[in-house]
C-alpha cells in the first residue's frame, strides 16, 4: 500500500466511493445509486489493470443498473417510492440453475478467449453480483442473502491478486451485508404495519 503509486490511489478512490454506496445502500438511501456510479466507473479501471476482466465487464453493468435502480426507489411503484418485500420462493428454481450456467459459460468463454486470472470464481462474482444488484433494484430483501455470497467469494480473490485494500473493504461489505438484511426486514415489517393501519382507516 504505497500512497505515490497512482494504482494505489485509484483502488484507494474506488473504495471510499463504493464503501459509501454500500453503506448508504444498507441504510436504504437512494444517494447509493449515484455513488455507486462514480466507484463503478473507477474500479473499472482498477480491474482491467489486474486482468480480472468479468469483474470490469461487472462494473459497466452496476453503471447503467444503477440509473434505473436510482428511478425505481424513486418512482417504481406507480409513481411512489418503492417498497421493500420478499423474492418469491418459486423466483429460485430458476435463478438458482441460470446463475450456476452463466458462471460456467462465462467463466470457459474468460478461459478460451482472455489471460483472465482464476476465470471461474471471477464469473462467479460477476454473475452473482449482477443478480444481486437486481434484486436490490427491486428492493426485494434477499439481495443482501446474495451479496453475502458474493463477498465471500470476492475478499479471497482480490487478495491473492495484490487487491488488499479492496479485499479488506470486501470484508466491511460482508458485516454490512448482515447489518443492512437486518435493517430491512426491519424496514420492511414497518411498511407493512402501516400499509395495514392504512388500510384499516381506509
């Protein structure tokens, strides 16, 4: 970690910028999408300096979901800000075996055609990581089950290729990810206790 090393200091950059997106994410702030924006644009080239080019392509994705996640909490529900409710269970039959066959048809595409570090387990950050951001689009809770996935796969990657300071944020992600899934359901069962007092008036 040598602050004059100018990859340093974009990694450095991408992280304070992404660490205060996630953390507003948890808070379920919508200035995480903007923010998001910015961090996702510098760890772009924070990847592509490292090889891990699914994690880059990862990045451009976040970048345009993140204009629509940014509506949606805005103005998803018919104009109103959108509220926090759960995946339906049926949801992962199918998502669970579309995940597992993107990783693997990515990953052997990384492997074919790229000098891609550790191909698999980069797909599988990407994958995950898109169906992630997805679901917390849609505010559905179970993103943050995802994401806790996905920096458990992530700290160990990025720090066997030198990422430290990435690898070490990963890891604040994934205790965040615990405290934000608790802040939600917690959230949650506020909305839905006022909707039924509403309701109830109504």
């Amino acid at each position: 970690m040598n602050l004059s090393d100018p990859n340093f200091q974009l990694e450095l950059a991408a992280n304070i910028a992404v660490a205060g997106s996630i953390l507003l994410a948890g808070r379920n702030n919508v200035h995480t999408w903007w923010l998001g924006i910015v961090g996702c644009v510098l760890f772009a080239a924070v990847f592509e300096r490292s090889h891990l080019y699914a994690d880059m392509v990862l990045q451009f994705f976040f970048v345009v979901i993140s204009v629509f996640g940014w509506w949606q909490w805005l103005r998803g529900d018919h104009g109103a800000p959108l509220p926090i409710t759960r995946l339906p269970a049926r949801a992962w039959s199918w998502l669970l075996p579309l995940a597992v066959l993107a990783t693997f048809g990515y990953g052997w595409m990384l492997t074919r055609l790229t000098n891609a570090y550790a191909p698999y387990i980069d797909s599988a950050v990407l994958v995950l990581s898109v169906i992630a951001q997805i679901l917390m689009m849609r505010r559905k809770l179970e993103s943050w089950w995802v994401w806790l996935l996905v920096n458990t796969i992530a700290v160990p990657l990025y720090y066997s290729r030198g990422l430290h300071l990435t690898s070490i944020l990963y890891v604040g992600f994934w205790i965040n990810a615990l405290v934000a899934l608790r802040h939600w359901r917690h959230l949650m069962r506020a909305e839905a206790d006022t909707g039924r007092a509403a309701d109830g008036i109504a």
